[in-house]
C-alpha cells in the first residue's frame, strides 16, 4: 500500500562524526520519514517550497518546463524501496503524442523526486515497507514542523 506524504521541512540532525546533516522530512501514516539529503539538494527543495521565482531557471525548474514543452507530465513520485539504508524514488509521467498517453517511469534520487514534485504540486506517495523500516514517530524530532 502507498500514502500520500507531505513535505514537513527541511531539518538538520547531527552526522556520527558530529557534522550536520541536512533532511528533507515527511508525514505519512501519521509518521514522519527523515531522508538525509545534500546541502544543495536541501536548498533546491526550499527553494520550491518557498515558490520563490528567480530571473533564470533552476535546475528542477528547467527539467519541469522541458517536460512539460515535449508534451509530456509528472504524474506523481513514489518512495517506495530502501536498499542498504538508501531510499530510491521513482517519477511517474506521461507523454502525449497524438492524443495518446504512454506512461513513463524514471529512477531517481528522492530529492531530484521531490524537489520535482514540489514544482509540479503532484503527489508524492511512500509505500507500507519504506515507513515501517524507516518511519519515526513525530515525538522524535526536536522540532516544529506544524505551518
């Protein structure tokens, strides 16, 4: 089974060697899933949270409108496998030629994922597996991440 996630926030934990480490988090199933990003890709998906426009397009930015300028569109994205403590993404779209739908998957990084969905306002959905390995109670986070 998959649920629908919303992104919480961007967070920082403390890495074993007592560096920060910047995650992006999600509530599913009433429980929030910490994935630990880069620094950049922390700002990429603030930055799509925030809605703020820059002059030039972003990286995600560009892919969304080339996507979108080859008839195609990002239908969802689904966390749904964890391997050796690595969270894999997929994006579902679609590409309309004539008329006619084909569906498309892509691997990709859950970040990449997201930041995608952010732009797109199109579900990001995690699976029963992903949550019950990884997901934490809300009580464990020392944060508020209620708007």
């Amino acid at each position: 089974m998959k649920h629908r996630a919303v992104v919480r926030g961007i967070g920082v934990g403390v890495g074993e060697d007592g560096s920060n480490v910047p995650a992006v988090v999600l509530e599913a199933r009433d429980e929030f899933l910490p994935i630990v990003i880069t620094s950049d890709q922390a700002q990429a998906i603030q930055l799509g949270l925030s809605g703020e426009q820059f002059e030039r397009p972003l990286t995600h930015d560009l892919l969304v409108e080339m996507v979108t300028e080859f008839g195609g569109a990002i239908d969802s994205i689904r966390i749904d496998d964890l391997s050796n403590g690595t969270f894999l993404a997929k994006v579902d779209a679609e590409r309309y030629h004539d008329g006619e739908a084909r569906s498309v998957v892509f691997d990709a990084r859950p970040s990449d994922a997201i930041a995608l969905a952010i732009r797109v306002d199109c579900p990001i959905l995690v699976s029963d597996d992903v949550l019950d390995a990884a997901g934490q109670s809300p009580e464990a986070f020392d944060a508020d991440f209620d708007e």
